[in-house]
C-alpha cells in the first residue's frame, strides 16, 4: 500500500508555518524596539538596517529551518540579558561609587560618599563617612533587608575568592539613652562588654567562647576595638561616631580564611571614621 506524501508532511508544513510565523514577530517587534529605532541611523546599508536584511533574508522558508534553533535561542539570551541588566540597575539605584584607583600594591580605598542615601529617618544626622582599604577585586554588592543586620547594614563588598564583609551603622539609642550626640565607644563600655552586646549583631547568635583575641587601637584620637571571632571565622572592628556606633566585620569560608588571613586582616585593621 503506498503512503500519501501530502499526509506525511502536513505537520512539517504546520510546524515550518508557525515557526516562519514566530520569526516575523520577532522581526517586527525588534524593528519596533526602542533600542532598534534609537540605532537604526548608524547602522543603514543601502536603506536598509543591517537587523532588517537578516530578518529578510531569514524569513525564507529553508533559512528558518536551518536556523530555527539558533534564533529561539538568540531570542531567549537577548531580550532577558537586558531586562536582568535592569533589574540589577534597580537593585543598585542611587549607590555612589566611593572606591578610589588600585594604588602600587593593587589596594583600593573605599570612602562612604556625602551623597550616598541612608539614615534612620527623621530626627537623625547624617551617617559620618567612614573608610577602608580592599584588594581591587572587591566590589561592591546590593543589600537586603532579608540580610542579617537588616536595615542596619549599610553596605557590603565581596570578592569571590577571598571573602566578604559587611558595616553595620545603628543608632545607640538602641543601647542606652544618655550617651549624647557625639559618642565615643569607650563611652559605651570596655571591649568584653562590647563584644558581648554587639558580637550578635554580626553573626546571629551569642558569641561567648568564641572570642580568640581582642585589641585596642587609637587613630587620631578614635578608639577602635578590635576582635577576632572563631567560629565562624570573623573580624570585628568596633566604633562609634556622632550618634552611631559602627560595626565592621571581615570573612570567609574556611579556604578563603586559610588563603587570604592575611588580607583579611588588613582589611580589618584598615577602617577608620573619616
């Protein structure tokens, strides 16, 4: 018995149809695009847009089934390429970058921007500006109110093969309410005391047995307490300034730390109030 070739190959021309179909809309609505419209005039041969030929040209039938795997997935890399670069615009919108050059050493240096928003609302002065050193693969990451800290974390970097960190800036009226307006942090205790208090703040839970070591360090007439905590494996540089008590804190995995402990803890010993 013989078998009808037009049966046969009915699907193969519904598919060819809807793909030829898919790929018109697609010309159409990338001809219509802003960005198409907004470049169009740098890009024209003869009258015509680069983007259009190529659209022409794949719209005869057998260019869209030696192609049509390679445009569905042109299609799906681009157009979501670009609305993950706005959804990451969003996430960083209104940061003002504070990070200087790579100096001779390869060593940036990162100063909270007076322009940069933040705060804890009406009634508050602004965050005095604070500063830092990092290897120049650091950069800085968005931060979540998800984060541990929450509202209270005021920025973060990160390097994905050395570590973390984070500064916290809260208000010491959460503490007490008789340390004025221009707190010193041997106002708010000695270290134990403020280790003790705060260490929570940055990871999560009690730190009681967990202090390795604890210093004290004065620049420009600033006191600076200085911890290490183990586990996790953190430093803690602690001050206060103004009306805010500043909590600066350096990790990373277990490798990170073995690597980098010497990084880390430059990076650690580097913060300063400005």
């Amino acid at each position: 018995m013989r078998i009808s070739h037009k049966s046969v190959d009915q699907p193969s021309r519904i598919r060819r149809t809807n793909m030829e179909t898919a790929l018109l809309r697609y010309c159409v609505n990338f001809s219509s695009h802003p960005y198409h419209k907004k470049t169009s005039a740098h890009h024209r041969v003869n009258g015509e847009t680069q983007r259009d030929e190529r659209c022409a040209t794949a719209l005869s039938r057998r260019s869209v089934l030696a192609s049509g795997f390679s445009l569905v997935s042109s299609t799906a890399l681009v157009f979501p390429g670009e609305g993950l670069a706005v959804v990451k615009q969003g996430l960083l919108a209104g940061r003002v970058p504070g990070l200087s050059e790579p100096d001779d050493e390869g060593w940036r240096t990162y100063r909270r921007p007076d322009e940069k928003s933040g705060g804890h609302g009406v009634g508050w002065s602004p965050i005095i500006p604070y500063a830092f050193s990092v290897p120049q693969d650091w950069n800085e990451v968005p931060v979540s109110i998800a984060d541990l800290g929450g509202t209270e974390i005021d920025l973060r970097f990160a390097s994905p093969k050395e570590g973390r960190l984070s500064v916290i800036v809260a208000p010491v009226l959460r503490f007490a309410d008789n340390l004025g307006d221009d707190v010193k942090i041997e106002n708010i205790g000695p270290p134990a005391k403020v280790i003790n208090a705060f260490g929570p703040e940055v990871i999560g839970e009690n730190v009681e047995g967990k202090v390795l070591s604890s210093n004290v360090a004065e620049h420009e007439g600033r006191l600076y307490y200085q911890f290490e905590l183990e586990p996790p494996h953190v430093l803690i540089t602690a001050t206060a300034a103004g009306n805010r008590l500043y909590l600066f804190s350096v990790t990373g995995n277990g490798l990170q730390w073995k690597r980098h402990y010497k990084d880390l803890k430059r990076i650690a010993s580097s913060f300063r109030i400005v």
